[in-house]
C-alpha cells in the first residue's frame, strides 16, 4: 500500500513538474493605471527583479505565446497588447530547469498593467556534506507606484521589435 502511494505521489510530481505556474487574475484592472503609452491599446510592464536565481539568463517574455523580448536581472520591457483576454510568459531558457510562469488576465484599452518576476535564492544550511538551497520564483502583479519606483533605477530589456 505504501508503495502505490508513493508512486501516485511521484507520478504526480512527474506529470505536473514540467508545466508552467499559471496564475489567472480575475480583476486586473484593479492594479492597473491609466497611463496609456499605445492609442487604444493596453500596455504591459513586465519587470525583473534583483534575484539570484538563474542571474545569468536572459529570460524571455512571451505575450500569447509570442516573443516580445528579455529581461535580465533589473530589467523590464514595456509593450502594447490589443484589449480582451491575454497570457503573458516569463520563462526560463533552454539552458535553465526553472519552470515558466503565466499571468491570464483581461486587458482593457487606455490601462496600463505592471507584472514582476521575482525570484529569491537561500541557503537552508546543510544536509550531511550537501548544502539545502531553496529557490522561489513567481510572476505577480504589482501597481504603478511599485513599478515607477524599480523603473527608476532599472533598465530597459531587450525588445523583439
């Protein structure tokens, strides 16, 4: 018995570990500004914070499953969406074992939506001879005034257009 539920438990693991992270935000609009950088469109930010985890990666960022940039750490992109119902991506590159992250929401025209990715490394000490890193990434949305403060200092990423 214990066998069958630690292979339905491992299973599980196998089949869900790949996948993205998708969050799906009802109310969007409640965050987001009316600071309009596209006529008639919605603008995305999406932002890259100073994490350690996979530093070293360039990570893209898809809208609808299309590549509109990367961001590095301390970088964002800013983009304009059509209004309706959209999935933005950061994902890790090929290289990289970390799992994609999705943000579903409904974009209105004339608002602006503001997205981090953010990502925390830390050392949990030791187990035996091998050091316990505990890595946490996530994709939320944050407000203007959160995003205006990290824009200050960060840089523009690197645009597909």
């Amino acid at each position: 018995m214990k066998r069958c539920a630690m292979a339905a438990v491992v299973l599980s693991f196998a089949l869900t570990g790949c996948g993205p992270i998708v969050k799906n935000l009802p109310n969007a609009d409640q965050l987001a500004a009316d600071a309009p950088i596209h006529s008639g469109q919605a603008t995305i930010h999406v932002l890259r914070d100073s994490g350690r985890v996979q530093a070293m990666y360039a990570f893209p960022v898809m809208l609808d499953k299309a590549k509109v940039g990367s961001i590095r750490r301390e970088r964002y992109l800013v983009f304009s969406a059509a209004p309706g119902p959209h999935t933005v991506t950061v994902a890790c590159p090929f290289s990289c074992q970390m799992r994609a992250h999705e943000v579903k929401f409904t974009a209105s025209p004339g608002k602006s939506y503001y997205f981090r990715f953010a990502s925390d490394l830390t050392i949990d000490g030791f187990v035996g001879n091998m050091m316990k890193i505990t890595t946490r990434t996530g994709l939320n949305q944050i407000d203007r005034v959160e995003a205006d403060q990290l824009m200050a200092v960060y840089e523009p990423g690197k645009s597909t257009d």
